[in-house]
C-alpha cells in the first residue's frame, strides 16, 4: 500500500507530464510558470492543480 507522500509524487509527475505535453503544443512560458508552481506545491496545492488539469 503506498503512502500519502508517494501518492503525491506519483500526482506530481502525472501533472508534470501533463505540462510538458503542452509546452510541445506551444505554452513554453505557461508550461515554465506552472513546472515551478507543481514542484513548490503541498498536498493541498497538488490537488488543487489536479482538478484544474482534469486529473481528479
């Protein structure tokens, strides 16, 4: 069973894949602003950002 803190890196490298796909669809500056906002993120934030991305 993994734990909470796991959960959220396996979160966090989901919403980070997610970002750098649209970075190749032309959002360089957008996919930047955002790999730092999902990299300085708690658990809290993660989540957050994971509804706006469409992943929970």
């Amino acid at each position: 069973m993994k734990n909470n803190g796991q959960n959220s890196e396996d979160l966090r490298r989901k919403l980070l894949d997610d970002v750098y796909a649209g970075a190749f669809a032309g959002g360089m500056p957008v996919m930047l602003m955002e790999e730092d906002e999902i990299r300085k993120a708690d658990d809290e934030e993660l989540e957050k950002i994971a509804k706006r991305h469409g992943l929970k």
